[in-house]
C-alpha cells in the first residue's frame, strides 16, 4: 500500500530565504506523487505532480520538487519565500482504488510560517 | 475560485439534528468525493462518486449518507452526528478516464463546510 510521510509539521522561514519541505514515500509500483496547498479558510489547490516524466517537477508560484526514488523522496522547494507562501503543504501519493479511480492518500500536512 | 461551491460554509447542529452539505461543480468533471479533514489528522477520504455511481465508501458510518443525482452535485446528508464528527468537510471533483488507465489525480477542492456538532 502507498503511503506518504511529512516530516515536519511546522517549518518557519524569514521572508527571502529558502524553504524546504520534506516529503518520504513509500509504493509498491512507480508512483504519482503531488503537493497541494492550502490557504487559510480555503479548500486545496494542486501545486505540482510527478507522474514519471521529468524527475525534478515545476510548479505554481515557484515551487517545485524532485523525485528521487533512491530515497524515496519527493520535497518541495522555493528558492525565495513570500509572505503569501504561508499556508498548510500536503503530500500525496496515488493510490488505485475500485473502477481505476485514484484513490489520493494524503500526508498529514506541513504548516509553513513566513516571518518578515 | 475553483469551480467548486459549497454551501453551507459553516453549520453547528446538535446530536439529534438532520442536515444536508451541498457540494456543486461546475467544471465539467465526471467524478466528485467527500473528505473529511479534521486536525493533526491525515484528509479522509469518505465516499467517491463516477459517473454518478458510488465507487468507494471507505467505512464510514451510516448517519453520514451520501447522494449523487447527477455529476455536477453531491450532497452529504446527516443524522445523529456524534461531537467527534466535528470537522471541515471538503468536497471536490476531478476528470476520471474510463475504461482504465491513471487519471491525472488532480482534484479540485471546494473551499469546506465547518461542522461543528454540539
């Protein structure tokens, strides 16, 4: 069964730095794998996904995050946080549920915090 | 926005009540899904709608009980909730391919509905 684990739940950064946010999973098959962010009060929005093309994937707002199936990792990063970049980070791997509907497991989320 | 409606964004309902979450899309998507996202806990996935048919019911209990009349609504009707069941309830929706084959997994999420159960 796939699973995905964040390691940190909360990660604080100065506005202007770089932010990282670790993500490990673990598949039994080759896996897709996303990030999705969510902004206070508000549902989740995709950032990037990885689906086996390109290793390292760019996404929305200058995120973007490497597949590295040697230590079954896949963290996002951004070279120069921003304010509006605070929000809950999610990682998500595929699953295959019933009638091929993907079945997303989620990981438990990683607040970022942006300091001025 | 996301082309995902939910109504009512917040609901406080005692122990005995009987309520609806509406959940409406307007993107043309084929499959629609009830989460449940409570705190310091993993998104749960509960119930998964394609093509208006119900394709995963990941044991949920039955005072929830979900109805899709078409692909572009979905409601989650309540009755009897317990105060654990106090959570944001989001739904989303996404475009799924038939016959088979990975779907790109992207959902769209609606903003939630705050449950609070008294």
């Amino acid at each position: 069964a796939q699973s995905v684990t964040q390691l940190d739940s909360h990660v604080s950064v100065s506005e202007g730095t770089p932010v990282l946010l670790r993500c490990n999973y673990s598949s039994s098959y080759s896996p897709s794998l996303f990030w999705y962010v969510q902004h206070p009060n508000k549902g989740l929005q995709l950032l990037l996904k990885y689906t086996s093309a390109a290793t390292l994937v760019k996404g929305i707002n200058g995120f973007e995050a490497e597949f590295k199936k040697s230590e079954t990792s896949f963290h996002l990063t951004k070279p120069s946080a921003h304010m509006s970049d605070a929000a809950e980070y999610f990682c998500v791997v595929s699953d295959r549920g019933t009638y091929n509907t993907d079945k997303l497991i989620f990981g438990t989320g990683t607040r970022l915090q942006v300091f001025p | 926005e996301t082309g995902v409606t939910q109504t009512p964004r917040h609901l406080v309902m005692g122990m005995t009540n009987k309520k609806s979450l509406k959940c409406e899309q307007h993107l043309g998507h084929n499959a629609m899904y009830w989460y449940k996202q409570s705190a310091k806990k993993p998104l749960e996935l509960m119930f998964v709608y394609n093509f208006k048919e119900q394709t995963e019911n990941n044991s949920v209990p039955s005072r929830f009980s979900p109805e899709c009349p078409n692909s572009s609504h979905l409601f989650l009707h309540l009755h009897t909730l317990q105060p654990e069941d106090s959570a944001l309830y989001l739904c989303a929706s996404s475009q799924e391919r038939r016959p088979s084959g990975m779907n790109t997994g992207e959902l769209f999420f609606g903003e939630g509905s705050r449950l609070t159960v008294l």
